[in-house]
C-alpha cells in the first residue's frame, strides 16, 4: 500500500530529486503508456499532471501499432517517454518510431539493467537527449534514484530522492564500506505501509532502521567510490545449476555488452535430468558467433556461458515491458549435440560411453564430436568420466582441453606411442623438475638444517618372534627396489636450478641387525636425526633388528620422496613381498615426465589464467591465515590435538546428507572458522590434494601432492549446503587445473605462506597389519614447522573408527590460547555440519561477527 505521503514527496521538485527535475521541466510533454493499473502510471501521470506538464496516454490500438504509436508521439509533440529498455530498443528497431524519437529530449528508463547498445541507440538518433537510469521498487513509490547515463561503461542508480536514504548490508546487519556488495536498504518517506491483507510478508520486507520505515529490496548493490550506487541484479535471481550459483543478470550484462547486441536473455532449460543454460538475443546483424563465444569466455566463468544461444527476432515481454522469460522459445536438448559419429574405437568408444554415464545421458548417446563442455559437463562430471573410462593417462585436462571423444582419443594415441613400461624406463634416464611442493621443502629446510622439519615419517615397529628378519629385510629391500622415488636424489643443475634423478646406487645396502633386548629403549631414543644433507644424498633409512624375542623394522623417509598416501603403498609392498605375493609396478617417474609436459604444451600456463582470473594474482583479495599473536624468525613446531566427538560411521553419513566429501566438510569448516576469527568475509584457504586419480598414480611412492586454493566470500551464501557446494565446485576445478600451484608466486616460507588443510584419513598404515606390528613411539628432539599454520584431520591409533584434529603451528608466533579459540570453534562447526545441526536451507549459519 503507497500512502499520499509517499506520493507526495515523489513528486516534488526537489534537487535532490533528479528524476523529477528532468521529468517535470517546463514543457515537458509526456508519453503516457501505462495502465492505470499498473505502478509505472504513477510516473508517467502523477510526476507530470502535478508539476504543471502535459501528459499524452496512448490507447491499446496506439501501444500495439508501431506507425500509430509514432504518429501520437509526432501529432502531440511528444518530449518524455518513459519504458524498459527491450521495449524502447524495439522502438528504435522501427523505421516509423525510430524517425518520431528524434523529438524525443528526455528517456526515463528503469525495470532492467541498462545496456550499453541502448545508450549508443539514443545517441545516433539524438546527441542532447537526456538519458536517466531510473530505479525503485514499486514498495517505495517507484521511483527511489536515478542518474544521467552519461558512460555506457559505468552505469549507477546515482543518490536517493530526497528524503531518503541508501543502506547497503551483508546478510549479518553489518553495513558494508565502498566497493563490497551487498543488499541495499531503502529508508524514509518513499517507503510505502506494507503489503495489503500479507502480515507475514509485510513483517519480513519492512523493518525499522532507527526511527525510519525502512524495505529490503532485494537488490545486490555496492557504493562506488564517488557515492553512487552501482546496482548488479536481484539477489533472489540467483539459480543453481549442476551444484553451482549463477547470476542470471550478471551473464545478460556480458550477453549485452558484445558489440551489435541489442538485448539479452537467459533461463534455465530442464528436460528429464538433464538441465541447461540458453542464452537469447536480439540484434540488427548477425553476430560472429565464435568471437561471441569467445568474448563470453573471456568474461565468465565455464559454468555460466550458456550451451545454446539462440538468436530471436524481439524479445517477448510482459504486459509491464519487462522480458518474459516463460514466453522465450525452449530449444530442444538436441541442440547441444553435434551431429553423431560413431566411434571407431575401443578408446573412443570407452569415452562416448562414459560421457553418457556421467552426463546422464544413455550409452548410445554420444557421438565422438559431442563436445563435453557444451553438453553441461564440468569438473565434477570430469572426475566420473575419468572412473567410468578407466584409460590409462586420462586426466581430467585432457577432457577440459580435448573436449570431445574424437580429440581426447587422438591425444592418448600420442601418449601411448610408447607403452607405460618404456616410457617409466625412458624417463628414469633424464633429471626432471621438482614440484612447487618439493622447491617449498628444500627452501624451507635450509632455513633450519638442523631439524627434522620435513621428515615427516618415522617409523619403528615390533614383531612377534615367529616373524622370520631374514625374511622380513628381504622383503623390504623388494619393496624399496620397487619404487624408484626412493632413490632420487636433488642437485642443481648446470644452470643452477634444482632438478631430481634417479640414483639408485645412494640407497645404502640393508642386512640384519643383531642387538639385545636392552637396546630397543636406546634405538627409540636415537634412531630419529636430522637429514645432514639434503642436496646429493639419500634421504631415505630403513634398518632391521633381531633380538632372542622379537624382530624390529624401522624406517625413516624425507617428505621430499614420499607424501602421506605413500606409505600406505610402501608398507603393503613390504607385507606382499614376506608373503611372496606379486608387486605392482610403479611408474612414478612416468608421472614425472608427463607433469614436464604441462610446461612444453601451454597447460601449465593456461592452468595459471584460470587461477589468476578467479582468485587475482597474489589472493590480495583474500585473508588466508590467522592473524599472528607474535613476530619471529624461530619456528619450532607446536601441535594441538583434541578428538571430535563423531567417528567415520557419522562422517560417511554426513557425506551422503549434504553430497560431498569430507574434504569439503572440512575445508568449508576452515573458511567459515577463519572468517569468524578474523571479523572478515573474503577468506581462502590451502588444501592439500593427493593427486592420486589416475590408475598409474595408484601403485607410486613419491610426491605426489599438490597445493590448490579454495577462497570465497562467506557473506554471499544463504546456507550451509550452498558453501559446501561452492567448496565441492570449486575443489574439482583446482583439479582440473592442478599443473599450476597458485600459491607458489606469493607464498614465502614462515611470511606469506596460508593456512593449509590436510586430511590424513585413511593414511594410518594398517596395510602391515598383517604382520600384527606392535608400534614403538620415537623420540624426536629435532622439530620444526614446516608451514605457519596447518589444519590436519587423523583418524586416531584407537582402533574405534574415531578422528581427531590437530593444528600445527609454530609457538613462537601463535599463542596457545589463540590456537585453543581457533579449534574449538573448527570443532564446533564441522561437528555441526557432520550431525546435520545446520539444515540444508538455515540462512543463519555463522554467527554474527
């Protein structure tokens, strides 16, 4: 309901009130195109009849007449119109209004987003018309602001009417500074009473600010720095698609600004499982449609460039002049597919196959043309691609780049030129780069030597008597000598940068050791030291010990050749070996050469544009630790464990509930925790992915792992289920993107390096546990921190399915009461996203900060 009062002050002439001032200037003669019905009639009868102008109202016949709407328009002297922009490109699009518009001097344009072609438009016809972009919701008297379009390319809703105001918020009530969106709050005597007979409703959308009547417009705005508010689209014109959150307005703005569009449309198409985005335009010309697709590309993520565009004549609207999206024509899922070629392979046919499974779609489906991006798949469809295909060196860029089955099989049948065998014997002959992850190691060693910082497994165990040494030595030099990583060694090269090769003469001979039962308590307090040498040397040690009772296995391995999903392969070749059974093959250094690769045939680049355009070059947007108690340059290693209070049973429900992974679980806990700690939305975090998908990666002992980012701001998702998806969305995409470490161009050892997740489930080494080792705890005075702060996830030695969390830290910069704050907070809310507390739609999911 819209009182007098509201009217009243939107109406008058005021200065502060530019709509008004331009509309209701001396002479004005106003089109009139309205219902009376409707809420535009109150600014194109109200604002003029009341300020002394003339108003000229069309009749239906005249509305829906092109050379009758023209001639009103010429007859009556017309000088103001008022419409939505699609209406009023569609009256330029008309020879007989295009000629009448040319006494046109001012255009009050609102109900849309303002496309850059209109303005253009306006100006061929006319170079002193005034153009304003007009805005305000029909719950505050339709018009709130308005700015005289001046640049196409920065386009405002400019400063309140008089006696109102502006307020942009988070959804926390937290007011937001120039340049963060938020939801704009309108304030003051243009806000109407409220919704006629809807109490609830009224109740939710008019709120109190202070003393003024105050309306939640549901507009995403942001302040500019010259205190104009920049409008980006409805809040609630968000839509899912395959997990992900798209702006609807944000890709018609993109749609809208290639050159020769006059207007843009998008919606959602769902047929059966299958859903999509269609993109719909008008224009004069057609459009080159490769350089169309390749300006949206330029300007949008993957996820929101829509697979079908189709072209249509003029835009369908509503009886208000907006674009009726339901009335646009729904092309038919057949549109997406190219024309079907058969396979003409076994690797094809594998390809078509799982392309169909993972898109949906029957076996038969799917030609070798069918593109894989334009049928709607993504990076977590990549990832079933990949466990449905089961081709060796298949990865999911070679589906990204590739696309479709036809160019991804030609891309294999290079690589398997050579077989897996020759290529693994090929590639241990020639030095190869290090990770980003292993430069990081070495750097970081070397700033404190004399430390076991990075030899993260130590390793010593007992055995029952029947347990032959003998037997046991032999097999563990069977399993050494089959994993190649284990006799690398790190040098510079000739132009002093650091290469790996395999050496397998440095790994020292291993025969039995005899000692009494006394010195085991010895051994346990001496065995672990620091590598002395970490550039051309060994930097792995197993040694074997038989007593009168028992035999003894103790190894110890730098991070630099093994990560935490390593050991599990080591150990089970150990148990397979005293069994006799057959060991698989490792072809680490295959994976080795092909990681080489990504730098010879621009993936690596390419991968580096992907990060640096979604996250900037250096995460200068984003707060990625928490903030230091202290300044230090010494770093011993500090450790916090405390268990939570649900086992893997719970958790494994909790992945089912929410469709995600404990991974995302936990590292959305670390971004809502970070963002709470720190009192700020914009949070990343880095996380540790094993890189273990292909099925040569299975059987390999080395550094695999590999960093990749999550970053988000907290403060734009309504819901728990919306973050973990946004996590899930965003971890397959560092997947797919993994031949680039984002972090290494700005992450300096102990100053700039972010907090890491690392899960450690599943990694426990129960794969000896055939040989029912008895574990003896290893003295280790030598500590010190690799990293500044890292969260890790354990399954805990108990033997009952229970996990713990432990943060790692350095003391020196991190008080122990912060760390404390910091875990019980992570605790309590992956605890809460594991029972299920958070529902899938609670909008209340962090506290207010």
């Amino acid at each position: 309901m819209i009182e007098h009062g509201n009217i009243a002050n939107y109406v008058h002439r005021n200065e502060k009130s530019v709509e008004i001032m331009n509309y209701a200037s001396e002479g004005r003669v106003c089109l009139a195109l309205a219902s009376f019905s409707f809420d535009v009639s109150v600014v194109e009868q109200f604002v003029p009849l009341c300020n002394g102008n003339t108003v000229v109202i069309a009749t239906d016949e005249e509305i829906h007449d092109p050379d009758s709407l023209a001639k009103l328009i010429t007859d009556n002297d017309v000088t103001g119109i008022t419409c939505t922009p699609t209406y009023l490109l569609s009256l330029i699009g008309i020879p007989s209004s295009r000629k009448a518009l040319e006494q046109v001097t001012f255009y009050d344009i609102g109900a849309e987003a303002f496309p850059a072609t209109l303005f253009k438009a306006l100006r061929d016809i006319r170079k002193d018309s005034v153009i304003l972009n007009v805005y305000g919701p029909t719950e505050c008297t339709m018009g709130c602001s308005a700015d005289v379009v001046e640049d196409p390319e920065s386009i405002t809703i400019g400063n309140p009417i008089a006696n109102t105001c502006f307020y942009i918020y988070d959804k926390f009530g937290n007011e937001l500074p120039v340049g963060i969106k938020g939801e704009l709050i309108i304030a003051g005597d243009q806000v109407g009473r409220g919704y006629v007979n809807l109490p609830e409703k009224t109740e939710e959308a008019f709120i109190k600010h202070g003393v003024q009547k105050a309306y939640h417009s549901g507009d995403l705005c942001m302040w500019n720095p010259d205190g104009k508010v920049r409008i980006f689209g409805r809040i609630d014109n968000q839509i899912k698609l395959r997990g992900f959150r798209i702006e609807l307005d944000e890709i018609e703005k993109v749609m809208s600004e290639f050159e020769g569009i006059n207007s843009s449309a998008v919606k959602v198409i769902r047929t059966g499982a299958k859903e999509f985005l269609a993109g719909y335009y008008t224009c004069d010309n057609e459009p080159d449609m490769d350089a169309y697709m390749e300006f949206l590309k330029d300007k949008l993520p993957e996820y929101m460039i829509p697979q079908i565009m189709r072209r249509v004549e003029e835009m369908p609207l509503t009886t208000n002049g907006k674009i009726d999206r339901k009335a646009l024509p729904v092309p038919d899922i057949s549109e997406l597919k190219a024309e079907y070629v058969a396979p003409e392979n076994d690797i094809e046919r594998s390809l078509c196959i799982a392309f169909a499974k993972a898109l949906g779609m029957e076996e038969d489906a799917i030609g070798t043309e069918d593109d894989f991006a334009e049928l709607g798949g993504d990076s977590l469809k990549a990832m079933t691609v990949l466990a449905h295909a089961r081709i060796e060196g298949l990865t999911a860029a070679d589906i990204f780049q590739k696309r479709t089955p036809k160019k991804i099989a030609a891309s294999l049948g290079a690589k398997d030129s050579e077989n897996l065998d020759e290529k693994e014997k090929q590639a241990r002959t020639v030095p190869h780069r290090l990770s980003p992850m292993q430069v990081k190691m070495i750097d970081n060693q070397l700033y404190n030597p004399g430390s076991t910082m990075w030899s993260n497994t130590h390793f010593f165990a007992r055995f029952k008597k029947e347990t032959d040494a003998d037997r046991l030595c032999d097999a563990v030099k069977t399993a050494i000598n089959n994993h190649p990583g284990l006799g690398v060694v790190f040098e510079y090269n000739d132009e002093c940068n650091l290469q790996q090769r395999y050496d397998p003469s440095i790994i020292p001979a291993l025969n039995v050791e005899y000692i009494s039962e006394d010195d085991v308590e010895k051994l346990a307090k001496s065995l672990v030291h620091p590598f002395e040498r970490i550039l051309n040397s060994c930097l792995f040690r197993a040694r074997v010990f038989r007593t009168d009772k028992n035999s003894y296995l103790f190894m110890d391995v730098h991070h630099l050749l093994m990560d935490g999903a390593s050991l599990g392969v080591l150990l089970k070749d150990v148990t397979d070996a005293y069994f006799g059974r057959e060991l698989q093959k490792d072809y680490y250094f295959a994976l080795l050469e092909e990681a080489d690769q990504a730098y010879v045939d621009g993936r690596r680049e390419n991968d580096k544009g992907y990060f640096e355009k979604v996250y900037g070059k250096n995460g200068e947007n984003y707060h990625y630790i928490p903030k230091q108690d202290h300044k230090s340059n010494k770093n011993s290693q500090g450790e916090n464990l405390k268990r939570f209070s649900f086992n893997r049973q719970q958790l494994e429900k909790a992945e089912e509930y929410w469709g995600v992974s404990h991974s995302c679980m936990a590292i959305a806990s670390a971004l809502i925790t970070l963002s709470y700690y720190e009192k700020v939305d914009n949070v990343m975090t880095n996380w540790i992915f094993n890189n273990r998908l292909s099925p040569e990666s299975e059987n390999v002992v080395g550094m695999l792992i590999k960093n990749s980012p999550v970053g988000m701001n907290v403060s734009k998702f309504d819901s728990m289920q919306d973050i973990l998806l946004e996590v899930k969305r965003q971890v397959a995409e560092g997947i797919a993107h993994s031949s680039y470490d984002y972090f290494v161009g700005f992450d300096s050892a102990f100053n700039t390096d972010p907090m890491e997740v690392n899960l450690q489930i599943g990694i426990n080494g129960s794969e000896i546990d055939e040989l029912e080792p008895e574990l003896i705890e290893l003295d280790n005075p030598y500590l010190a921190a690799g990293e500044r702060f890292e969260i890790e996830l354990l399954e805990n030695e108990f033997e009952d399915n229970g996990i713990d969390l432990e943060i790692e830290y350095i003391p020196e910069i991190y008080d122990e009461e912060s760390i404390i704050r910091f875990r019980d907070r992570y605790i309590n809310t992956l605890e809460s996203i594991v029972y299920m507390r958070v529902k899938k739609t609670e909008k209340s999911i962090i506290s207010k900060k």
